[in-house]
C-alpha cells in the first residue's frame, strides 16, 4: 500500500547533519522528484502539483545536497568531495529523503541527472517502487557524448567548431565568444522554446557539483559520470516504467527505443516541439501523457 508525504514545506535534516529543502504538494498517487544538474535546483518541478492534480497526483520535490535551498557543504575540502560527490552518496540521500518523509510504494521520476540517480534507486531499491519515470535521460553517457557532438558539427560552421576545439584544448572557457556558442546549443536543444525556464538574477547552478560530475559544459565531459553505463542492467527495471523525451533534445531518440525495447514494462512517449526541457517546451503535452500514464498505472 502506498505511504503518502505530509503536505508542505519543509527541511530534512540527514544523519550526516545536513539539511535538505522539501516541499509536498496535491493528494493522490505519491511522486518523488529528482531534478537535473547535476547541481540544478527542484524549480523546474514548480508547477508539477498543479498541473499533476487533475490526476489525482501527490508532488514531492527537494534540492539535493549542495543545490539552491539546501546546505552546501565546502566543497574546497577534499573531505567532502570524497564523500558526497558521487553517485552512491546521492541515491543513499534519495532513500534518506523518502524514508524521513515517510514514502514508499511510490513513483520516483528523474530529470537528465535525475533519471541517473532514478535508474540506480531502481536498481538497488526496487521494493520501494511502484513505478519508475525516466525524463530525458538514458541508461549510458557514451551515446549521448557521441550525439552532442554531432548536434554541433551539424550546428557550427568548421571555422566555429576549430575555434571551440581550441578553446577547449587549452580550458580556456570563460571567452566570450565561445560561451556565446556554447549557448546556442541552449537555445536550440536544451530549451527548445523561447523563454520557458525558470530565470533568476545571479545563477542558481551549483558550479561546484556540475563541474566535478560533468566538466565545464555540455560538449565537454571529463568528469566523474563521463564512464557511467547502465545498459547491461536494464532489464532488471520489472516495476512499470515510462520513459519521456523531447522530440528536439540533446539525448539520442535512438537510445531511447532501445531501452523501451529493453525493460520488460516500459511505455515511450516523445514530447513534440520540445528540448530536454519537455515540461517547460510543451507543458500541455507533456503533463497530459504523463498524468494518463500515472493513471492509468494507479488502477492495476
């Protein structure tokens, strides 16, 4: 039987002292959050309690350890980096936040970095599961390097692309004009339409847990996720499983049919005119397929 959050906001504080921003919102079906980065923040699920309530849907989101409301360790201590900057500590912090709030057999949905720690969760806690929700992300990070970088061969004039393979050879990322380049793959692929995403007045990234995970940007990975690869393990995933992306995205469509193909009860929707930001591209598309789908899944 599922177990549902107490409405409201409110701060975790974890075993390891830190304390974590939370907020529950709506009734109905349980859905736990987990936003993008890594280092992004819980904003880009605002509106899910809202738009998710005609389904009878309960939203539970929180900022990871180091994200926006939540306690940021210094992360100039070697210390912490070695102890919070990794996958595992970050799926134990999933488990720490649904058993402090009380959930269990619910859904958990994963946004790009979040369906990362959604797929390992799934791995290593699938009794506490009804459902799984993979939003904009794959089960490998070798077939989405290898598609970025086509997406800008295909964007960028050669005379660009060497000027960008410099800069990026000598880490010299703070240009003006490469960073310019660099966010026209934004516009383009991450958010598709204009002016959908949250807009704040000084970044709310933190840069910190970005740059260890990812690197400096989207086109260059060297950090620590750049060798992570679930592909071997997905058909493991038993519980229901939907899998959502933009029709206009920096994940490969190609990789996504492969997975749905590969979990046993796993349903694909792509989200059309929209970026790997589905929810703020195309909000009407993407709420009402997701809301069926939980609906749907609530009645077996």
């Amino acid at each position: 039987m599922a177990k549902y959050a107490t409405q409201g906001t409110r701060f975790i504080t974890l075993k390891n002292g830190y304390h974590l921003w939370t907020q529950t919102t709506g009734s109905g079906i349980p859905l736990l959050t987990l936003h993008g980065g890594p280092g992004g923040t819980n904003e880009v699920f605002e509106n899910f309690g809202e738009r998710l309530q005609p389904y009878g849907v309960q939203v539970t989101r929180y900022d990871q350890l180091g994200s926006w409301f939540s306690d940021q360790p210094d992360w100039h201590d070697p210390e912490n980096r070695r102890r919070f900057l990794t996958i595992d500590y970050y799926v134990s912090e999933v488990e720490a936040v649904r058993q402090q709030l009380g959930l269990d057999q619910f859904y958990l949905l994963g946004q790009s970095w979040g369906g990362v720690l959604a797929i390992e969760y799934a791995l290593r806690y699938p009794q506490s599961l009804k459902g799984l929700i993979l939003s904009s992300m794959i089960d490998n990070l070798e077939e989405y390097l290898v598609n970025i970088n086509a997406l800008r061969q295909a964007m960028f004039t050669p005379a660009e692309l060497a000027y960008m393979h410099t800069v990026e050879a000598q880490h010299d990322f703070s240009q003006a004009r490469y960073q310019a380049l660099v966010a026209q793959l934004g516009e383009h692929y991450l958010h598709h339409q204009a002016d959908r995403q949250p807009r704040h007045l000084i970044s709310t990234m933190a840069a910190s847990v970005y740059n260890y995970f990812q690197g400096d940007n989207e086109f260059v990975m060297v950090g620590a996720l750049k060798d992570w690869d679930r592909r071997a393990d997905m058909h493991k995933l038993t519980m229901p499983t939907y899998l959502t992306f933009g029709g206009h995205e920096t994940m490969p469509l190609a990789a996504a049919k492969r997975m749905a193909n590969t979990i046993p009860h796993a349903t694909l929707h792509v989200t059309p005119n929209a970026g790997h930001g589905q929810m703020l591209d195309n909000p009407d598309d993407y709420f009402a397929h997701l809301g069926a789908w939980l609906q749907a899944q609530s009645r077996h």
